[in-house]
C-alpha cells in the first residue's frame, strides 16, 4: 500500500459532461469505499455553482435539437469552486461535450483545475488529478499536461491531441499514468480500468481485483491492452518542441 | 431493425441504488439516441417521489456507519411513481444495497413496477422490463419472474435467488432474456453489455457495435459468456414447482 493514502476526492461536474466517465471511476471508489473504514474517504461533487442542477451530455449546452433524451438527467452538486475543500487529493474529470465550449466559457473551470493541481489559491496541491476520455482536452488546456504523457478517446483523437502540443500523446493505451500524478484514462469505460489501476497502486493489486470482481468487471490490467487505437487508425502524437 | 421501437425509456431510482448499475446501460443510450433523430427516446428518472434527492449506495439508507463517502452524490428524479408517464416502454431497475429494505418499505416500488409491466392502473404494459445486478431482487419479489429465467450478481446468488423461488436462475449468465420481455443483467458492469444486447436487438447489431466502440467497451456479446459463476461457485437454481 501506498504510504501517502489519499482522503479527499473530487468529482468535477459540468453541463455536457459524459455519465458513465463519470460513473465509472466513482463506482470503483464507491465500492473501495465498503473495505476501508468510514473515516478514510470523502468525497464532493464539484460544479461552478450549486445553483443550477447539472445536465450530462452527450449533448452540448445549448443542442436543443437533441436534448429531449439526455436533458432529464439531473445531477445536484454538493460545492461550487469557491466552497470545494483546499485540500484535496484527488480530482476526477470526465469528459464529454461540455468540453468543447470556448477559453472564454471555460475560464472559471480551468482556472480552477489550475489551482487545484498547482496547489495555489491556497489550496493543497492535488495528490493525483484523473481525467477520462475527453476530459483530458481539459487538462491539455489548462497546460498541465505540459511536458507529460496522457491519452484520450481515440475517436477524439485528432480534435483533442493538438490542444496539448508539448504533450507525447500515446494512442495504444487504456490509460497513462505519468509523473506519478497525472494520470489520463482512455474513452469512457476506460475510466473503470484506469481508476482500478489507481485503486491498485495506491491500496495494493489485491484490494483493486477484490473491486473489480464485485462489480463483475473484466477489468483490463495493462496500461496499454487497447485496442481502440488501431481500430481507429490512431498513431501516438510527439511534443513539437 | 425490431418492428416496434420504443419511445419511452424510463430509470427507476431509490435510496442505495448502486451508481454504475444505472449509468452503464443509461450511458449506451445516451450514445445510441446521438444516432436517432431527437423526437425518438425519452427518458423519465422515476422516484417514489421528486421531493427529496436521491442518494445511491453501495451503503443501505439509514447506514450511518458508511455515509461519508457515498451520500453526498445526490439525483434529482424527474418523475415520481404518481407523475411517471402510463406509456413506459422500458424500465431500468438497478441493484444495490436499497433492495435489501422490507416488502412495507418497498410497497410502493414493488407495486408500481407490477402496475409497469402488467399495464395495470391505467398503464401501458411495458414493452421490456431491465434489471442489472440486484435489481433482480426487487422484480422476483413483484412475482414477475414466476416462470420466467433470469440471473443475478453472483455475489448475491445465494440471498437474490430464493426470493424467486418459481423462476429458473441461470448462474452462467452475463444476461438473460426471458419471454422477449424480461431481461435481467448480472452484476453492475453486465448491465452495459446486457443493454448493448437489447440494443442490438431493436435497432441492429451494427448500431450496438457503433455505440460500444463509442464508449470503447471491449463488449461481451454472448450471454453465456460469464467467468463470475464459477469464481463464486455459482449453479442454476431451478423453481421449485
């Protein structure tokens, strides 16, 4: 077991966002949850305001062609950025639509992301910060993903790798772990194996394959066993600088 | 592609409902409505009432020991069992630790999904009826699956399986379909594949497939196809009459 246990985790919500990236990684926890004591994880629900009730895509804000299936979804967040914890460990960030807004759309977002990682606005630097699927065009947004390794969902590919031009992006992989606390995970269901891995390094292999056989998971236990970058025709993408 | 489409798509929700049970099959139709014109799906989330936020498990209501961690993930029903719409077309039911409450707690859930699938109470009689994980619970304990075959989490094998003493419980099973109606998921991550399945089945193997890829889901497309049954020594319960 890791000898640094992360306690408080953040789940980053916003209009647009995919359900089950979401989902995923938080039933791993959930059920991680079950074999540690009450007291070892908390977790907060994070949006720009607690106002407003948060709609997943996988429609854009504002898609008022396609919303009559998905717009009935309704996700209450317990902190906005001003009230979320300053100290958390992790921060879970899902991809999805809401991702392709503006800079400007954005900004309070990234901003926030920014702070949580670098540990400033006096806030605790994050212990790990987790994306799934597109969720990591936010985080090649922020710059953050700078100088480090990450991946995406392969039929993002081409729209999110040139957002993170002094990244190495890695097409063959479920998941890339990189610096110790980056770590981005594939499409969607990806987030189930990349948060496993997570699960496993941090409380040990033996605790992650308990979770993964709990939720009948056939988990994927290798970094790169993915096989949605050739059927996609996706090649890894290198730092232009 | 099936002759009778459905329209009306409901998601049952209930204090200790497990997160991934719900978000796996609701997140292959979000991406399967992205290839329908917008007036095809509707999704009603359906709650005893919309009063009161939902919170999902893995921890039963009233499980003060264990709260930290998951109650402060909240869902905001859109309809409650009075409001729900009479022409319901398939309703989703997960699992979870809330199945384990009384048949008086439970009185109005139960009641309300005979009422679904027989068309009673002024109802259309719904087209499919969808559990995933313990979710099967709670259809056995309504008597719908008198007669009919159906599976379960085989952690649960041995605490779901006698509440339905008159169905045919089939342990290597990632799902099963019964009398064209009944379909039931085993354990959480079985509900994607098992949706996938129906999905397959009402609008073409090649959507079902365009939407795992999607979701880059390394799809399990055999119902048999279950490793869980025998990692938990699980056999077929047959009815006892």
């Amino acid at each position: 077991m890791a000898s640094n246990i992360p306690h408080s985790y953040g789940l980053l919500l916003f209009p647009g966002f995919e359900v089950l990236d979401a989902a995923g990684p938080i039933e791993v926890l959930n059920i991680l949850s079950k074999y540690l004591s009450h007291s070892e994880m908390n977790l907060s629900v994070i949006a720009e305001t607690v106002d407003d009730l948060v709609t997943p895509g996988p429609f854009a804000p504002g898609d008022e062609n396609s919303k009559q299936f998905t717009g009935q979804q309704l996700y209450q967040p317990t902190h906005s950025f001003a009230t979320a914890p300053k100290d958390l460990d992790v921060l879970i960030i899902p991809g999805g639509r809401g991702v392709n807004r503006t800079d400007e759309e954005l900004k309070p977002l990234l901003s926030f992301l920014r702070h949580c990682y670098h540990g400033t606005d006096g806030r605790k630097p994050l212990q790990y910060i987790f994306s799934i699927c597109t969720g990591s065009a936010l985080l090649a947004r922020t710059g953050i993903l700078d100088g480090q390794t990450a991946t995406t969902n392969k039929k993002a590919w081409d729209r999110v790798t040139p957002l993170g031009p002094k990244t190495h992006w890695v097409a063959k992989a479920r998941w890339v772990e990189s610096n110790g606390r980056v770590w981005t995970a594939s499409g969607v269901t990806a987030g189930i194996d990349g948060m496993a891995a997570l699960v496993g390094s941090v409380y040990g292999e033996e605790t992650a394959e308990r979770v993964c056989e709990f939720i009948e998971h056939v988990r994927v236990k290798e970094a790169g066993d993915d096989p949605f970058a050739e059927v996609n025709g996706c090649r890894d993408v290198l730092p232009v600088e």
